[in-house]
C-alpha cells in the first residue's frame, strides 16, 4: 500500500472517530441513542434535500405528477395517514407478540408491553387530533393560521346556504368587501375546502410535514426496542428473494408456496412492514418539501411533530420515570 493511500486512510479514520465520538456526546447529552439522533436529523436532510431539489430543478423536471394533489400517494395514502400508521403498528404488534421475541416472552411481559404500547399510542393520537383534527374548537394548525391573520375568504354565497342553512350562516359569515362573497375566520380549513373557499392571508403550518414526521417518529421510537441489525435484516429480504427465484430441486415434494414463504418472512422480519411506510412517508415528506408551503411553515409542522415524540418518549427519559417507558 503506498504511503498516500495509507496516510488517507488514516486521516478518514481520524475524522470518522472524531464524528462518532463527538456524535455520542451529543446523543448523551439529549438522551437519545444515535440511531435516533440519525433519524430525527434525517426530517432536517429531507427539508434541505426538497429546498436543493426545487431550487436547482428545471420547471418540467419539478412539476409533474407528485405536484398533483390528486395522485394516489397523496390520497390514499397521506391523507389517511394516521390510519395507516395504526395499521402498521397493530401488525407490529401482533408479530412481535407471535414471533416469541426474547422481550416479550411472558405473560406478564406481554401485557406490560400492551399497556404501555396503547398508553403511548393514546398520547400520540391525542396529539395528532390537537394537531390537525380539533383542539376545543380550531385544530392548533387552523388557530396558528386565524391568529396571524387568515382567512377563509370568497366563499360563494351559492356553496354557503348549500352547507350552512338558516341563521348559521350569518353566525359564521360576513360579507366580503367585494360585495359578491363571504369570509369567515372561526371555520376549519377542512370546511372552507368544502365550501371552496380561499384559505388565505395568514401563517398557514404545514399538515402534511405534521402528520408525515409525527407518524414516522411514533414509527420507529416505538419499534426500534425491538429492533436487531441491519445485516440480519437485509439478510432475510435477500434470503426471501432467493427462495422466491429458485425452482424447488424435488419437484415431487410439497414445497412451501410462495405466499406461505412470505407471510414466514413478515413472521420473521416485522421491522418489513414498518421500513416500507417509512420509506413512504419520507418520499412523501421530500415531495411536500420540494412543492408545497413557505419554508417557515414547514419548519413550524416540523418544530409541532418534533414536539409531540418529545413529549411521549424524551420527557420521560429525561425525568428518569419509568411508567410509560418499556
Ligand atoms: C400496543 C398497540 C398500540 C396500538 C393500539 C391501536 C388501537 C387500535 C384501535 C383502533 C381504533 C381505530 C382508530 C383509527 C384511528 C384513525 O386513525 S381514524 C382517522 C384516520 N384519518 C386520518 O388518518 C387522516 C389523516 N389526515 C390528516 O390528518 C390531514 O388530512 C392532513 C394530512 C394533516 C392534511 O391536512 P389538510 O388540511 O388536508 O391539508
Ligand atoms: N406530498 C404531497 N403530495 C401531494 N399533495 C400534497 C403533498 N403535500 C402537501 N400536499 C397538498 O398541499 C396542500 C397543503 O398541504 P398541508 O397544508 O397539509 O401541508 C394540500 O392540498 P389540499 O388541502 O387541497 O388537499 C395537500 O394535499
């Protein structure tokens, strides 16, 4: 090996324990693991990414179908994100409980890892209807918009009387001064969707980084106690792709059926299930980043589901109690 190579070999490693040492330190110091330090700087990569993207992209390249609100990711999936997210780790759940994990292995273990799972599942909901769905009145997103000044503005007298009949209407509503529409800022955004109105003239946080950030986050905090490794992990994925590929040798033998190798596979591997919506929810949020709201309104949807894992798993942690930590 020539002195050159050698001495680049040195220096890379030099840096790379500095890193990883300074990265411990600051992993310690806010009481998370570095896997978690990773991840949670992963949302601040993707906003950066988005930004880069948008920025140095040509217009046909950053306008195309994941622009489009109306495309299945963002329907189907986003929009009833926080069902999803509670179907994947219900699965989780479920597996990991079959699956004999050396944490889970009594009776007593088992329900100790029920309670505190719903427990936690509890808050982050509550935290995610605060959110976005209602918060003893406006959801905190639609209050944060009305308290810098927003609206809902040109509603249609039309769409108005169709869905708030009678003396409703003048309860929520005043008159525009264009004179031909209505505004209102005690509705949802949701409602002045519906009634096709203009949301607009305030600080409007951004829902989707919200909810996209705040279910990855319960995401993994929640599985990652039960995690292995890596290479066990990309080993079983390869593992199921062979078997899946190969022509068993005794044809005259029952062999497993395809579908039976993967319900084993999901068996084995209950981390699949959570990896993939991750992976979703991270493409989404990079979309979202690149397309959609002013940087300051993604960073305060951001700072809000940042603020929801801290209150669930670091106060905890932090206080030294033990009651809702596994
Ligand atoms: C130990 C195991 C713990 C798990 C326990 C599970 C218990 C299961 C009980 C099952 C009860 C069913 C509960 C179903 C919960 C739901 O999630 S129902 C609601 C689904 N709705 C959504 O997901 C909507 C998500 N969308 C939004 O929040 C918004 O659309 C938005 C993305 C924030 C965007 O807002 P816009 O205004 O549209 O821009
Ligand atoms: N990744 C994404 N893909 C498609 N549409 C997205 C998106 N992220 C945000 N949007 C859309 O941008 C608007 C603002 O989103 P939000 O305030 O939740 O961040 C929403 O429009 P609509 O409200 O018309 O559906 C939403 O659907």
């Amino acid at each position: 090996m020539s002195s050159t190579v050698r001495n680049n070999d040195e220096l890379y490693n030099r840096h790379y324990n500095i890193l990883h040492t300074r990265m411990k330190q600051f992993s310690k110091s806010i009481g998370a693991t570095s896997g978690e330090v990773l991840f949670l700087g992963s949302f601040v990569l993707n906003f950066m990414l988005g930004k880069l993207i948008h920025v140095f992209s040509s217009q046909e390249a950053v306008y195309n179908y994941y622009n489009d609100k109306r495309n299945i990711l963002n329907q189907f999936f986003v929009k009833k994100g926080w069902a999803w997210t509670t179907v994947v780790i219900v699965v989780f759940y479920i597996l990991i409980l079959r699956s004999k994990h050396p944490k889970v292995q009594s009776q007593q273990e088992k329900i100790r890892l029920l309670r505190n799972g719903l427990i936690k599942y509890s808050i982050m909901t509550f935290w995610w209807v605060l959110f976005t769905q209602w918060c003893f009145g406006l959801p905190i997103m639609d209050k944060v918009f009305v308290w810098t000044g927003g609206k809902c503005q040109k509603v249609a007298e039309k769409e108005l009387l169709r869905h708030f009949p009678g003396a409703l209407k003048d309860k929520f509503f005043s008159p525009s001064s264009d004179g031909e529409s209505f505004e209102a800022s005690s509705i949802t955004s949701y409602t002045c969707r519906k009634l096709k109105g203009a949301w607009t003239g305030g600080h409007d946080p951004s829902g989707h980084v919200f909810l996209l950030v705040h279910s990855s986050l319960y995401l993994f905090l929640e599985t990652s106690q039960f995690w292995g490794s890596w290479p066990s992990f990309f080993g079983s994925a390869r593992n199921l792709c062979g078997k899946l590929r190969r022509v068993p040798a005794d044809q005259s033998a029952e062999p497993k059926s395809k579908l039976a190798q993967v319900v084993d596979f999901f068996h084995g591997t209950p981390h699949f299930i959570v990896f993939l919506l991750l992976s979703l929810w991270w493409f989404m949020l990079l979309m979202t980043n690149i397309y959609f709201h002013s940087l300051a309104e993604k960073l305060v949807g951001l700072l809000f589901a940042y603020a929801g894992a801290l209150l669930v798993y670091y106060l905890p942690r932090y206080l030294g109690s033990s009651r809702i930590s596994t």
